[in-house]
C-alpha cells in the first residue's frame, strides 16, 4: 500500500487524525487522489490507514488505526455502530445525525436522518469517490425511501471538488414534516438550509424556552423559527423573529402555522435591527443570538470577533434588567473561551453585569473527540442580565 512518513511532533502523534501538507516527511509508492494509503511514523511503525488528498491542505485523514479497506463493508460496519450510539442517545424520534464525520470514523462523511430519508454530504475526494458505496450501505441498513445529496458546500473547493446536489437513491421527496418532542417542522433536504433542518440545536431549542414563560421575545437570526416555536409554546408573552432571509422567513412562517403560534416575524438585518431599536425602556426580556458563522478561516477572527461583540453590545441594550440572554456560536475558528470572552467585553462597554446560568453545545448526536477540537463547533450560554445592587 502506498503511504505517507509523518514528521515528528505532528498533531497525529497527540491523537489527531488530520496529517496537513507540512507534517509530510515523505511520501512512498505514488499515491493518486482519493486513494487508500498507509500512514507511518519516521521508524517505519505503522499509524495506520488514510485517505488521500494531494490538492488539500489536510493531505491525509486517518479513518483507522489498523490496515482496513474502504469499501462497502466498512461503510456497513461503520454505520451499523454509528447507529447503535444514537439509539443509546434517547432520541424519540428518528431524527438526527447519524455519521459526525471523523466523530464516526468517516472523515469527511455527513449524514443526516429524516425518518425514512437520509441526507449524505461527503466533504472529502475519497468519500465523494464512493458515495455510491456508502447509498449502497444506507439501502441495505435502512430501506430508505431517499437519499439526498447535499453537496453544495464550499468547504469541498478546498478538496479541489465542485459543488452540487441531488438524488442518490429512491424518489425526490420534496418538503415534509417531521415531529420532534411534539413541535413540528418542515423539511427540504435538496433546498433548504443545510440538509434541512440544524439537528444540532434541537435540546438547546428546550433549554432556552424553560426561561420563556411570561416574557418578551427577541428570536435574532431565527432561520426556521426552532427558538421562537418552543418559547412561543412555552408560554412566553410575545416572539417576534427576525432573519435577512426570506425563504427561511417563509419556512418560518409555516411552522409557526402548523404548531398553532402567534410569532411576529421581521424581515430585516439583524445588526441593523439592533441598532435601530435602542429605546430608554428595554422592550424585551428574552434575547437569542444564534447567528451563522461570522469566519470560515482564521485570517478573518478578528474581524468576527467584532461581529460578535456588536450584536451583543446592542442586544445588551435592548434587555431587560434581570432578563435572559441566550446566545450561540457555530464559527469553529471562535473557540469557547474566545466567544465568552468577546461577551465579557461587551457587557462592559454595554455597562452591564451578566450572571451565567448554563452552558451548551452541539446535540449528542454531533459527538466531540476532544483530541479532534474540530468535531466541536457549537457553543453557547444563556446569561441573566443583572440588576443594579
């Protein structure tokens, strides 16, 4: 098998499975794109078996650390465990992630499940190669009515790969519901925002509605309305909702429909919103910040540093005394100390004192490997804005 000699004191060597362009001490038996390849150390000893990427910064990703093949029977194996983990997770309804990438042991693999439809996203060349293998894997598993591809990310130019998306297998379902803890939202695996729904935030959606009761709402960047239709349900006061985007407006919308609540939904710029609503009487008790990622690379940190400590400046003036602020980040460049610190600051300048009351992240069924800081990306607090002593 050909293969890579990985230099000392690489990140693999402290439990990574990422080898970047830099950590190649050499390279043996000329590897193609896309191939299966072996990983050894500068003795010769075995690290185990990657894939291959030349045209991409991370020139390997170790998805075993023993010789393993990546055919159909590893796809059946790998999903076969990756479901056994999530019927360990509780979940009521067949509505997850099933395979986090390396979290799972498919670098580059995403798989979202709605009931009988899955939604596959391969951000790797390897696994793009054979995805065709890995739809042959869901169909012998699951039956599934569906499998969608959702391939239109742009991490994939940084695999050299072009972005679509499509059907694998089985009939184009359109938009559907699903019912997840008694809240129903709809669905477009092939149009919607990310593979339709963001699984990730579905017990965050709870933790924040249990301060809804009796308040007044602000929903900022509400996307498919998940925080406004579990405050709304919760009791609070009044929800009104805001993103820039019209078609998760109109999807928004809909869902309120279908629960039976009254949200109050704006079209508009959330930064501008804030800033154009300062008022000497806090018209709001609740806030949710849950923005879209403000960088996709480290270059631009500082620049989303300062996003994050607007939006909170402003959201801060618009709060209630001993109102609740809820807020969240999914900029992976932005790790948590960063995000609270950037919110500390703010309440500074907002001359405001927070008080925490918990800490979230991403929903169990998107598992973190602490050695791969990567497979956690989601953070989140929700804060008490104190009154004056």
């Amino acid at each position: 098998m050909a293969g890579i000699v990985v230099k000392p004191r690489s990140r693999i060597f402290h439990g990574h499975d990422w080898v970047y362009s830099s950590e190649v001490h050499k390279i043996f038996g000329n590897p193609e794109p896309g191939d299966v390849i072996s990983l050894k150390d500068f003795k010769d000893r075995k690290l185990g078996t990657g894939i291959y990427n030349p045209e991409s910064q991370i020139v390997a990703r170790r998805f075993s650390r023993r010789t393993q093949k990546l055919d159909t029977d590893l796809f059946i194996r790998r999903l076969e465990r990756a479901q056994s983990l999530r019927d360990t997770m509780g979940f009521d309804d067949p509505v997850y992630r099933l395979i986090w990438s390396e979290s799972d042991g498919l670098p580059g693999v995403i798989i979202d499940r709605y009931g009988s439809h899955f939604v596959l996203q391969t951000l790797t060349l390897a696994m793009d190669q054979r995805k065709e293998q890995i739809t042959e894997a869901l169909i012998k598993l699951f039956s599934p009515e569906s499998v969608i591809e959702r391939n239109d990310s742009p991490i994939r130019k940084a695999e050299g790969m072009e972005l679509n998306k499509g059907l694998l297998h089985g009939a184009a379902p359109g938009k559907f519901q699903v019912t997840v803890k008694g809240v129903t939202f709809t669905v477009d695996p092939l149009d919607g925002h990310k593979t339709g729904l963001y699984l990730d935030q579905f017990d965050n959606y709870q933790a924040v509605a249990d301060f809804a009761k009796g308040r007044r709402v602000l929903d900022c960047f509400c996307n498919e309305a998940g925080f406004s239709l579990h405050c709304a349900l919760n009791g609070a006061q009044s929800v009104q909702a805001i993103d820039s985007s019209e078609p998760a407006l109109e999807c928004a919308r809909n869902n309120a429909e279908t629960n039976q609540v009254d949200v109050e939904f704006t079209n508009a710029n959330v930064f501008d919103f804030l800033k154009g609503n300062e008022a000497e009487t806090p018209p709001y008790d609740l806030i949710i910040l849950d923005p879209p990622s403000f960088t996709r690379g480290r270059k631009n940190v500082k620049d989303a540093i300062r996003g994050y400590k607007e939006i909170h400046l402003r959201a801060m003036k618009l709060l209630e005394k001993n109102g609740i602020l809820a807020t969240f980040c999914c900029s992976h460049h932005v790790n948590r100390q960063m995000f609270l610190d950037t919110i500390c600051d703010a309440a500074v300048d907002a001359k405001s004192t927070l008080r925490l009351l918990s800490s979230h992240s991403q929903r169990l069924d998107h598992p973190v490997v602490p050695t791969i800081p990567e497979s956690e990306y989601l953070k989140g607090f929700i804060f008490q804005k104190m009154a004056a002593w």
